[in-house]
C-alpha cells in the first residue's frame, strides 16, 4: 500500500512556517554573562546522544525532574533531526532501563501501533512489525534504527517495551491488511453479520486507510453516510452488548476516533495550505491528546509512557506563543494541540520535552536538499545554551519558581520548525534538550528490510 506524502506526518512542521524574526531580546552584555552562568550552573549536561553508550550517570540527575511525571512526551523540532533522534531513542533506553517506563507511544497509527504489538506478541518479528506500523519518516532513518532494535531486543525480553501509537490516521501497511478483517469480527461478536459490515465500510474505509482522500479522491456521499452510520452502530452495540468482547475499550476509542477524523479529513479541501483548514486541523490534534490520554488511564492503568512526537503536538499551551507569521498568530491563539488536551486530562503526570538547536543542518528521508540552520537572536534561548559551552543539555522548565526572572518572562527560542518565537517557555514545554548542532535524518542504506509504506 503506498500512501501519499502530502499532510499526515508534516502536518507539525506547518506549525512553524514564519518568515521574519521577532524582535531582539534587548538585554546587556552584563545580563546575558549572567544568564549564561546561571544556565551553565542549572543545567543537566548530557555527555553522549549516542544510543549505544549505556554509562547513564549524566541522564540521572533528569530523574529529579520527572519526579511524578507517568507519561514523558519527547518532541523534536522537525521530522528530519537525525541528532535528536539519536537523542531521543538515548533517552528512551534510560527511561526503559531506569526509570521503569515501559510503553513506547509514537505519532503514528492508533490502529496500526496496536495491531504491531498484537502481531509481536504472536510471535511475529518485531522488527518488521514495528515498520509496518510506524511513519516511514522515522522507520526509514539511519538514526531511528538504534531505537527500532531496542524495542525489537526488549519485546522478547521480562521487560518489554510496548509499542503503541496516538495517531487517527493511518500509517503502515498492517491497517490495510488486518482492519476491515478485525472490524467484521467485532462486529459478529456483537450480533452485526460481518458480510454486511464489510459491504458498506469497504470502500470508503479503503479511503481513509490509503490517505486517497489527500489527492481529492472522497467516496461518494451515500458510501461516506453508510461508514460513519456502520461505525455509531457498532459503537452503540458494543456499548450495550460488547462486555465480552476483547480489547472493548480499545474498539471503542478507535471507532469514535475513527468517526471524527473520518469527517475531518473528507472535508478539507487538500488543495489548499493546512493552516487555512484550522477546525479540521484541530481535530487530530484533539484526537491525538485524547487518545494519549487514554493510554494513560485506560490500556495502560498506572504504567509510565514515553511519547515520541513533533514538538508542536507537544506543546502544553501555544496561546501566549509570538510568531511573526499571522496565519500562524491566528492559529496559535485558538489552537489546542495534543499535548495541551492530554494536560488538560493528566496534569502534572504528564511532562512535555522540546528540543532546541543551535546551528547545523536538517532535512527529512525524502528531501535531497538540507536545511541550513540560521544563526539564532543574540539572546535567545539558544544562544545563551551555546555560550555555556555545553554540546548537549536539558533545562528543567517545569520549576519555574526557582528560575530567574528572565527565563520566567518572554524569551526568544525556535522549538518548533526553526522559525524564531517569542514566549513564556515554561507555559510550553516543562524542560527541553538543547544539541548545540543538528545533522539530517539519514535514509537508511538500500538492503535492510522494509516492506513499509511511505506515510
């Protein structure tokens, strides 16, 4: 199956398409030698991103900042960071090994992350599970391959670390195998002939599970009706008569999920900018923070998760964010993205890590041409984390209290997309990891096995 790449994954670099600079930060050499001193004093060094260095005597000082915290979201400023996924999948061991966290939760299918980790534990290949599943922007990185045999070692091991996704969409290929399938099962379990079902889902539901509808291909209205009347139905039923049915809940959140961004996703006009459709923007971004949140309460009672995302997902709040851009202005005042709706449902046992850059280069597995990163604002965020002289660090955000004033007031920095912002960052991020340079995400060499779609 092969799904067009056109919104899906990019939808959180949109976030970030500003053009010029916010004002400059304004403050004296004397300050900024200050704030750079204090920054040095307060802030975690990180010796190695490298995901093969298991010393994690400098990540465990983090352990004071995620005191509490259940579920750890890990943002990434781009979907094309090779440092930070390097980072990240780093993070991700310590977490797994030392803090006890055991569900991996990515920005890809609902469906698809679940159907893998059904597969692996029948015992099919991890691996090839998780890249089949998983957004190919990350299964298709040299980077990311650190991470996939982490969660492909530990799933045979005491300690898995489950793999699960928040995503309405769909992003692997196992959802074009297995669901209709899996749906007409649950369907007899509660007394709908699972013939009729697939009758009147089939063709509209291929729709969605091939993306079709991003290249202007919707099903006719009457076959657009008869899904989303299949699934209300079959939600009522199990509601009423599905107490038996395995993995209930499970079905529940997928055919409301399901529903909304069927709509969503049948109403946008795809020929025009992302950001010019906000309400149906809004939609993943809720069903997504809905969806993490459920993990949280409801399949994963009382276990930690970490969450690898898109930092503009992430974000707890964008409201008091200054962007240069007024379509993005526009959006940011009303916009709730998934990591604000997750807040809004698990306060302070979520913690939400953004990552910053100073210099370098980015660019996705399916872009030729890299980015070059922009010498940031003398005063930003950034700069001052350079100044320190640290190559990697993580600032604890979340206890703004004991911060100094001007890191509690409004501070230059560009989490997201690399445009530079303005804003309050303990009202966005709870901490962020700083990489003094970025590289590309590297497409992995031809001859490992793939056999995934493109997202």
């Amino acid at each position: 199956m092969l799904r067009p790449v056109v919104a899906g994954i990019f939808a959180g670099l949109a976030l970030a398409l500003g053009s010029a600079s916010p004002p400059a930060a304004g403050a004296g050499p004397a300050a900024e030698d200050a704030r750079v001193a204090w920054l040095r004093d307060e802030a975690v060094a990180i010796r190695s991103i490298d995901p093969g260095d298991e010393d994690f005597s400098d990540l465990r000082p983090l352990g004071a900042a995620l005191a509490g915290a259940r579920v750890v979201v890990l943002g990434e400023a781009t979907h094309g960071d090779g440092a930070t996924f390097l980072a990240k999948t780093r993070l991700v061991r310590f977490l797994h090994r030392e803090l006890g966290f055991d569900v991996l939760a990515f920005e890809s299918g609902f469906y698809d992350c679940w159907k893998a980790w059904q597969r692996i534990e029948a015992g099919e290949d991890p691996e090839l599970a998780f890249r089949q599943s998983v957004f190919s922007v990350w299964t298709l990185s040299a980077q990311v391959q650190p991470l996939i045999d982490h969660v492909s070692a530990s799933a045979r091991s005491e300690r898995p670390l489950v793999l699960s996704g928040i995503d309405p969409q769909f992003t692997g290929e196992l959802s074009g195998r297995f669901l209709l399938g899996d749906l007409t099962r649950v369907a007899e379990a509660v007394g709908v002939p699972g013939d009729r079902l697939a009758e009147r889902v089939s063709g509209p539901l291929a729709n969605l599970v091939e993306g079709r509808y991003e290249l202007g291909e919707l099903p006719e209205p009457a076959a657009r009706a008869a899904l989303l009347e299949a699934l209300a139905d079959l939600r009522e039923r199990l509601l009423r008569d599905g107490g038996s049915v395995p993995d209930r809940g499970f079905w529940l959140r997928f055919l409301e999920s399901t529903r909304d961004n069927a709509v969503a996703s049948w109403s946008r006009d795809w020929n025009r900018p992302v950001l010019e459709s906000p309400e149906e923007y809004a939609v993943r971004e809720r069903l997504m923070g809905e969806q993490l949140a459920w993990l949280a309460r409801e399949r994963f009672p009382g276990r930690k998760i970490v969450v690898w995302m898109h930092s503009g997902h992430a974000a707890r709040g964008l409201a008091g964010v200054e962007v240069p851009s007024p379509v993005h202005a526009r959006l940011y005042r009303t916009l709730q993205p998934a990591g604000a709706v997750a807040h809004a449902a698990l306060g302070n046992e979520l913690y939400t890590v953004g990552v910053l850059a100073y210099q370098g280069r980015f660019a996705t597995v399916f872009r030729d041409r890299p980015e070059e990163l922009l010498r940031p604002t003398e005063g930003s965020l950034e700069d001052l984390l350079h100044r320190t002289g640290l190559a990697h660090a993580f600032l604890d955000l979340r206890r703004s209290g004991r911060a100094p004033e001007w890191l509690r007031a409004p501070l230059i920095a560009r989490p997201i997309g690399y445009k530079e912002m303005r804003a309050r960052w303990h009202e966005v991020f709870d901490g962020v990891v700083f990489l003094d340079r970025m590289e590309v995400s590297e497409r992995m060499s031809e001859g490992v096995p793939t056999d995934h779609s493109s997202d």
